[in-house]
C-alpha cells in the first residue's frame, strides 16, 4: 500500500491520502503513530480529527508510552533547534561583517558552522553553504 505523508490540500490527492490512512490505521501499532498524527492533521473533519489523536493516545497507553519523556525531548529537540538558529545567526553576521571589511571573526564565524555542519539539523546544509562562502572570502 502507498500513500502520500507530505499531501497537502489539493482536493484528490488529499482525499486519497486520507483513505489510504484510513486503511492503514485498520491495526494501529506503535508505528504507525505518526500515520494517526498525520491523518489527523490532513482531515477537515474535527471529530474524524479527534478520532485519530483518541487512537493515538490509546496505542501510546496500550504500548506504555511514556509521555512525559516525550514532552521532554520535544522541549529539549525545541531548544536545539533555536540554538541552531543562532549560531547560524551568528556565523552570517561575523561573515557579513567580513564582507563589509569591518571587525568580523573567521575564526569565530567557523567555530558556530563547525557546530551545524554535520549534523541531521535544518540548519546543515545552511551551514554548509555558510562555510564555503567563508573558505572563498578567506582565499
């Protein structure tokens, strides 16, 4: 079975994706929690909404889930992200100060890349691009 996660409001391809969650959730494991998160999110409907977070919440109590922790980490994955924005911040600044020939840090502008670069965050490829623009000024 093959069905769209990233399907957006464009009628059919919506309303596919939605019957074919609908026939996934039919035995919903620990698994297939984001596909109950998902449905919910792609449905109109309030109450089929509140069906599929209900269900979700069921498996999570059924497979001993424990939420806090979740909570947790996604406070903790909330905080990484924003420090991620700023050291991307604060690397373009150092460069852009650089670049107008005023007292930018290589140095320092390398340092916060170094933190991104290789890592699974938004921000890498970011961070990536960043560096080589900072290696180019640097030669």
């Amino acid at each position: 079975m093959r069905f769209d996660l990233n399907a957006r409001a464009d009628g059919a391809r919506r309303g596919e994706a939605l019957k074919a969650f609908k026939r996934a959730l039919l035995s919903a494991e620990t698994n297939e929690l984001p596909l109950l998160w998902r449905a919910a999110e792609l449905t109109d409907n309030p109450d089929e909404a509140a069906v599929y977070h209900r269900r979700a919440v069921d498996v999570g109590v059924k497979e001993d889930i424990n939420v806090r922790a979740a909570l947790e980490m996604c406070a903790l994955m909330t905080q990484l992200a924003e420090y991620a924005k700023a050291y991307l911040f604060l690397a373009e600044h150092e460069l852009n100060k650089l670049t107008a020939e005023t007292e930018g840090d290589a140095s320092l502008a390398e340092r916060y890349l170094s933190k991104l670069i290789n890592t699974t965050l938004a921000e890498a490829d970011k961070a990536k691009a960043l560096s080589e623009r900072l290696r180019r000024f640097q030669i």
